[in-house]
C-alpha cells in the first residue's frame, strides 16, 4: 500500500475517535489527537490501523449494539448481554433475525417506492407485498436488488445489503424450526442451539455492517425546514435521543407533503425517505418517545403490527398508510 493512496481523514470519524480514546500521544507536557498524529506521518499505517479496526470481532459488535438501526441494535444487545436463561435467549436470537428481515424489507420497499420502480416489471404482486411469510420478503428484497444492481440504477440500499448475504439470511429463515419449537428442547439442547445459530446471525450482521450508517428517525420540530430536529432511533437504547437532520433541497422537495411526525423515516447515504407503511412506530400516553413497530398481516381490515421490545401487537387503520399505499399501488398494480 502507497502512502499516496487517497484517504480522506474525515471519512473516519469513528475511528479517529476511537484512537484518541485508546491511544495518549503525549510529549513533554503537551498532549496530541493521536488519530491525526497518525494520519498526518504515515497515510499507509493509518490505513492499515482502519483495516484492523474494522475487521476487529469486538468492535464490530460493538458498532451493531451503538449503532445499527434500533430493533436490530435493541434485540442482539439482549441476546448477547440480557438474556434471562437460554430459552430466553434464543427467543431474542430469533427477534432480532426476525428484525433484521422486517427491517431490510421496509428499508428497500421504501427506497423503491421513494424512487417509483416499476414494480410491476420485476413481477412483483400486489398480495405478496402485504404477505406475512418472511421467505416472502426476502425474496422481494433480491428482486429489487438485483434488478436495481444489474440495470445501474442509483439506489442506496445496494450499496450497504449484499446480494449474497440475502442467501445466509434465507439460511437462517429455514431454521425457523429450531427457533419455534425451542421451548420443547432442554437446556443443554438450547445451549447447543444457540452455539449453532449465533455464529450465523453474526455473520449476517458483519455483512450488514453498513447499516451502522443508516440513521432512523421520527421528525419532531423544525425552526428551518432543511435542518429539522428529530428523534433518532438507532442502537440498543429504545429511550431515543434528539438531533438535526440535514436534508437536501431537492430532497426535501420530494417528501415535502407527507413529512411529518407521523411516520418513520430512513437516511442513506443522505437520502431521506419514509418507510412506511412497513415500518412504523407506536408510543404510550407515558413513554416519552417512539418505539418502531413492524407490519406483520392485514386482518379483519386492519393493519396488524408487531412493537419492539413488547410481547404484543398493534393494530392502524388503513388509512392511516393511505398515501404510502396509494404510491405502491401505482407500482405494482
């Protein structure tokens, strides 16, 4: 490796800071940022220490639980660290590879509505779309890909969900099995489940790794449209947290009719756009922030929905999706 190879220093702003916490570069009684001391004498080793740095197991897991969009984030913080015993642990082990399914269906559903795909063309349906089944799912997600792929279309989400990783995930969705019935196993069987399963869900999301750049959000308030202060949704902590959102003029042009506080949305790559109706939140009368919820069926002419961290569901009128729903239907229809 030269050192003239390009390597812009604020590219890595987790890693910059990352060394100056671990690493004192001090001299006489002066102390110096040792991400640029580094950077600054040898653009070669500082790219050798990035490289080791996102290989490293510890803190790719790290950057999953601090940073990954927070139904991911929440459910593999509570399988690794909050499990109460091993069924327990492997019925959050299912959660969160069910989460990642629920949450890469609406990331994508989202992306190609935000960018009107044609739909139709790639013989995707209308009853399949709202379908229940996960294998369903999945293979809509590399419908879309691999078409937006093949065909040099710009969207967002091929850049940060590999095709091949879809094909572990499917892997995981046929041991389905040995999550459901867990609860029939004994311990040492669950233990040994678990030693399986988990090497696999963590590969998946090591893969994945570039969903620790994707910010989900709900909009709170805005003094100026183009910077609105919203409620950020991504790591283990479900609590929530405030910030500003920059949106491109262009951009905002786009979602200007239907960005608001009642859905949830995503930026990649700085593009912002909504992701419902798949994606959603619900929030008590006590709890002070969101908490994102999944589409999981329509019944009985309601839109049923699964909410994070709780054993329950929750249940919207459809026409609280209506003008989603409308843009997809133009898709696919």
């Amino acid at each position: 490796m030269s050192d003239e190879i390009i390597l812009d220093f604020s590219d890595n702003p987790d890693f910059n800071t990352w060394l100056v916490e671990n690493y004192l570069v001090e001299i006489d009684e002066y102390e110096f940022p040792s991400s640029e001391v580094l950077y600054k004498m040898s653009r070669e080793k500082y790219a050798d220490a990035l490289a080791r740095y996102a290989a490293d197991p510890k803190v790719s897991l790290s950057r999953i639980e601090e940073k990954f969009p927070n139904p991911i984030a929440y459910y593999f913080y509570q399988a690794t660290n909050n499990y109460q015993n091993d069924h327990h642990r492997l019925d959050l082990l299912k959660s969160c590879w069910e989460a990642i399914v629920f949450f890469l269906y609406g990331l994508v559903v989202g992306e190609a509505r935000h960018r009107k795909l044609e739909l139709k063309s790639l013989g995707i349906k209308w009853d399949k779309l709202w379908s229940d089944k996960l294998f369903d799912k999945l293979t809509i997600i590399e419908n879309i890909l691999d078409y937006t792929t093949k065909s040099g279309i710009a969207f967002c989400c091929s850049d940060i969900i590999p095709i091949s990783t879809l094909g572990l995930i499917k892997k995981l969705n046929q041991e389905r099995n040995g999550f459901e019935h867990a609860s029939a196993k004994t311990t040492s069987q669950q233990k040994a489940l678990y030693a399986e399963l988990y090497p696999q869900l963590e590969l998946v999301l090591r893969q994945l790794i570039k969903l620790e750049d994707v910010v989900v959000f709900r909009y709170h308030e805005a003094e100026t449209p183009l910077y609105p202060r919203c409620e950020i949704l991504n790591g283990n902590d479900l609590n929530g947290k405030k910030e500003l959102i920059h949106i491109q003029k262009d951009n905002y042009i786009e979602i200007v009719d239907y960005f608001n506080s009642g859905s949830i949305y995503a930026q990649v790559k700085g593009e912002v756009f909504c992701l419902s109706p798949f994606i959603h939140f619900t929030q008590e009368a006590y709890e002070t922030n969101a908490i994102i919820c999944f589409y999981k069926q329509d019944k009985g002419g309601k839109f049923h929905f699964e909410v994070v961290s709780k054993s329950q569901d929750q249940e919207f009128e459809k026409n609280t999706f209506e003008i989603m729903e409308n843009q997809l239907r133009n898709l696919v229809i």
